[in-house]
C-alpha cells in the first residue's frame, strides 16, 4: 500500500454525517490517505438551494445535523457512482432498505480491490425468510470484502463530543490498523475484531431485547424486572450467535458491540419506546410505528419475526424462551404478562449445537 487510499461516504443521514466529520479529520493528517473525503448526498432542495451546494459552501448538513459542522474536505456529491468510482474503502451509511439498490447501481463501477465497510444498523430479509447480514449483502452484490462499525454509539451524543465506544469486525487483517485510524476520535474509541459476523448480528438481536425492556416500562415494572430481560436477552444472543454463527468468540460479546450496546439500547433506543407506547396505549404496531418513528423500521418486531423462523425451523423456540415469548408479544399470541412469567420458568441452562453446560 504504497499509494494514497482513497474514502467516501456513501450516505448523509444523522450517523454519516457524523462519522464524516472523524474520517475527514483523520484523513487529512494521514500519510496513508487522501485528503479529500467524497459523500454521496440524496439531493434535496432546501429553501430553494441544492442540499449539496449548502453542505460545500457551508460545510453544515442543514437537513440532518443543522449545529454540527463537517470538515471542509469532506465534499457532498448527488451521484452515487461519482462518489465511490475512485475509493478504496466506501463507507455505508445508508437505510438498510437502499442497499440492494444501490449496490446494484455501483456493481462494476468500483475498483476491483477496494473494501467496504457497512455502518448499516439493520438487515436485508433473505429469499427463505431468514436473516441477511448487510456486510454479506454488499459482498455478494459487489464482490468486494466488508467490514462492520457497530457498538454503543448513539449520533447525537458522539456529535457533541460525549465519550462512545465502537466495534469494528473487519474481514481484511490489511484494514485493522487504518479502519481503526480513520473511525476513531479523542472522545470515539474504536476496537478491531476479525469476527465480523458475530459483532454484525449483535447489533440486530439487541433490538429485540430493547422491546421486551419496552414492554417492562410500558407495563411498570421495577428495574429489576428490567434487569432480568437483559441479563436473559445477553444469555440468548450468545447461544443464538453459537447456533447459528458457530466459531464466534466470547470476548466479542463483552466488547461494545455487544453488552454495552445491550444494556443501552434497552434504556434509549426506538424499539424500547415503540413497545413501551405499543402497552400504554393499547394500539397496533403498525399505526404506532408511523407516529413515533416516521421514516424508520423499527427493527424489534421484524427481527423477533425472522429470529423466530430460524428457531422454528431448527425446533428450538423452546430453547430461547425470551425471544419466543417477544415475538409472540408481538403478534398478539401471548399476553403481556407472559413476559415476568418467561423469566421466572426459564431454565437456567444454555443450548449448544452439541452440548449443554450449567451456568
């Protein structure tokens, strides 16, 4: 790696625009990197000026983070094979249901060799119903490897300079050391894995959780309460990633893709407080969704679903009775007082593949 790397930021949402203002900072004090930061912007008008124009003039994302303001290397572009066609790493920070498109748009166009990373908190549906892991969507369309940046990182606190923390799973050991360069910050601590699966799905299977310490604080339960759904949701992501991901390592499950990402976004996160609206006010999902997070998935109820077929298929759903009792929430099978009662009949054992151990 002799010559320069080229970045670009393929999306100009709330967390691209803000991991845009590390990587432009870090890359114009690299020797390794080119100074210039391209970022692919859906072109919007605002106040009759061209979303781009304002962010190159003014270097502020009026749209999205309107008191946060870029570095001026990072230059806004509305077209999306302009922005990647000379990169080497392309940044994903786009709505996971854009991504199949997009890819499609950019097959050919990239360089052979370059790497991709996927910020994408989200998953595609496969063709048999299952989960689909964004980075694997972006290797299979554009035949480049990608890496992952998940973790306890919420964009408004990284933005104005509260401490987080981030978790790269990264599929080229060449990377590790310049992914970890241009992602982190003094105040984002960045730590790099090659076990890129585990700390992918991670980030989805804690939305799952998050409803069920929804669903506690929409029924009023003490933080105790609250306290057992993590501590059994933690349980049940590590033995779902080491049935359906098998070679995972422990250690990435303590790291911030994991737990603290776990524990936070049960306190501040979407899916928390659609569940927690979703018992309060007794309404559908579906309406509840439109009102209170308008443009988003919430990824809760979607996840509980596919999660569900996978155990179904494997005959484990009495396995993982926190996830099973969730869905079932969900779709209105089970009561909400199913939920304390999950806890209190769940075994305290753990399924393996091959084997079970006591805690």
């Amino acid at each position: 790696m002799t010559d320069r790397l080229n970045v670009c930021i393929i999306g100009s949402g709330n967390w691209a625009t803000t991991i845009a203002r590390n990587v432009g900072l870090n890359v114009a004090n690299s020797q390794l990197m080119e100074p210039k930061v391209n970022m692919y912007v859906y072109e919007e008008y605002i106040d009759g000026r061209k979303l781009t124009e304002i962010i190159n003039t003014t270097h502020i994302n009026v749209k999205y983070m309107p008191n946060f303001v870029l570095p001026p290397n990072v230059f806004a572009l509305d077209d999306v094979v302009t922005t990647a066609r000379d990169a080497d790493i392309l940044i994903f920070a786009i709505p996971p249901t854009f991504v199949s498109s997009c890819c499609k748009t950019l097959l050919g166009k990239v360089k052979p060799l370059a790497h991709a990373v996927s910020l994408i908190k989200g998953f595609e549906r496969g063709d048999d119903g299952q989960i689909l892991l964004i980075s694997h969507l972006i290797m299979r369309q554009l035949k480049i490897p990608c890496s992952v940046l998940v973790g306890c990182n919420l964009a408004h606190e990284i933005s104005n300079g509260n401490f987080a923390e981030g978790t790269i799973g990264c599929r080229d050991q060449k990377y590790m050391r310049i992914l970890q360069d241009i992602f982190k910050s003094a105040t984002f601590r960045v730590v790099v894995t090659d076990d890129a699966d585990c700390v992918e799905i991670c980030n989805s299977l804690r939305n799952v959780i998050a409803f069920g310490a929804g669903c506690a604080d929409g029924m009023e339960l003490n933080e105790n309460t609250k306290a057992g759904i993590i501590r059994r949701g933690f349980l049940e992501i590590l033995q779902f990633v080491d049935v359906f991901y098998p070679g995972s390592r422990l250690a990435t499950f303590f790291e911030s893709c994991g737990l603290s990402d776990l524990v936070t976004s049960c306190y501040a996160n979407r899916n928390r407080k659609l569940a927690e609206a979703f018992v309060k006010t007794g309404q559908p999902l579906s309406e509840l969704e439109h009102i209170l997070v308008p443009g988003h998935e919430p990824l809760g109820p979607i996840t509980s679903e596919l999660i569900h077929i996978m155990l179904k298929k494997k005959g484990l759903e009495d396995k993982f009775p926190l996830f099973t009792t969730i869905y079932r929430i969900c779709t209105g099978v089970y009561p909400l007082s199913r939920l304390v009662e999950t806890l209190r009949f769940a075994r305290e054992d753990i399924y393996h593949p091959n084997h079970i151990f006591q805690l």
